[in-house]
C-alpha cells in the first residue's frame, strides 16, 4: 500500500512563503516522479510543478514559474515545494502525486493528472491579501 502524506499548509498574508512537504511509504521513492497540483473551490484541479526521479529535471506553471520551486530528497522519501510572494490566488488545496511509473518524461505525460497513480489527501493554502 502507497501512502502519500502533505503537510506544511496553512494561512499567510500575500507575499508570505510556505513550504509544503509530502512524504511516501510503500514502495521504493525513486521508482516515481512526483507532481504538484491544486484545486480551488469550484475549479478543476490544475498541474503546479512535477520533477523527475532523482531532481534533475523540474516542470513548472506558468503562474508559479519564478516564485515556486519542487526539490525532493531521496534519502527522507520526501518530495518538497516553496512557494514564495504567495498571492491570493494561489489559494488551494495542494496535492502531491507519483507519477506511473514506465512513462516518459514530458511536459505533456508530468502536467496530465489521470497519468499519476497515488495521490496524498491534500493540504490548504490559504493566501490573503
């Protein structure tokens, strides 16, 4: 059984920053690349950032580029994402995922959710101005 667990959610002002962790149990960490994605009251959950297996490679939104940044540590089985000058629209619910394994890595393959296996149960972020 994978687990996927978020924390490090919470409540800031605008400009603030977070960090939000996620860990995984139940299989071997290396085996996935690991996304970020968010979901606002009423909106379909959107792709945030993704890296590959060993941290080389990240994959950003556009509306994070620049002000989030995905790192992962292999050796705590834990996927990480900063998020700096948070701004009231980056108010969410914030998901970690493992991407299926054997795909290849592309923006197309890291940014489509129905392509990532496990989900973590989400973490509120909640930015005011």
């Amino acid at each position: 059984q994978v687990q996927l667990v978020e924390s490090g959610g919470g409540s800031v002002q605008a400009g603030g920053s977070l960090r939000l962790s996620c860990g995984i149990s139940g299989r071997t960490f290396t085996t996935y690349a690991m996304g970020w994605f968010r979901q606002a009251p009423g909106l379909e959950r959107e792709f945030v950032a993704a890296i590959n297996w060993n941290g080389e490679d990240q994959y950003y939104a556009d509306s994070v580029n620049d002000r989030f940044t995905v790192s992962r540590d292999n050796a705590k089985n834990s996927v990480y994402l900063q998020m700096n000058v948070l701004k009231p629209e980056d108010t969410a619910v914030y998901y970690c995922a493992a991407l299926s394994p054997g795909l290849p890595l592309s923006w197309a393959t890291m940014t489509n959710p129905p392509n990532y296996v496990y989900w973590g149960q989400g973490t509120q972020v909640t930015v005011s101005s």
